[in-house]
C-alpha cells in the first residue's frame, strides 16, 4: 500500500510540473515577460520612491 501512495504522489509532482512549464511557455510565446518585469520595475521604483 506504500508504494502506491509514493507512485500516486510522483505522479501528481509530474503533472504539476508538466502543467507549470506548459504554463511558463504559454506566457513566454504571448510576450508576458516584457510585461512583468515592466510592472515589476514599476512597483520597485515606487517602493523606493523613486518614480
């Protein structure tokens, strides 16, 4: 009964992880990048106090 936790619990890991990189490429391939580090730039600047 122990290994079949341990082989259901890897293979959840193998899913999510499969879902996160398709996830990451999808929003890669869309341009998101430039996005987030444009509103992340922003929101530091802000903190600082600089912008």
């Amino acid at each position: 009964m122990e290994k079949t936790g341990k082989k259901a619990r890897a293979a959840v890991r193998l899913l999510l992880v499969g879902a996160a990189v398709c996830l990451l490429a999808a929003g890669t391939a869309r341009g998101e990048v430039r996005t987030v580090l444009t509103k992340a730039a922003n929101i530091c600047m802000e903190c600082i106090g600089i912008g």
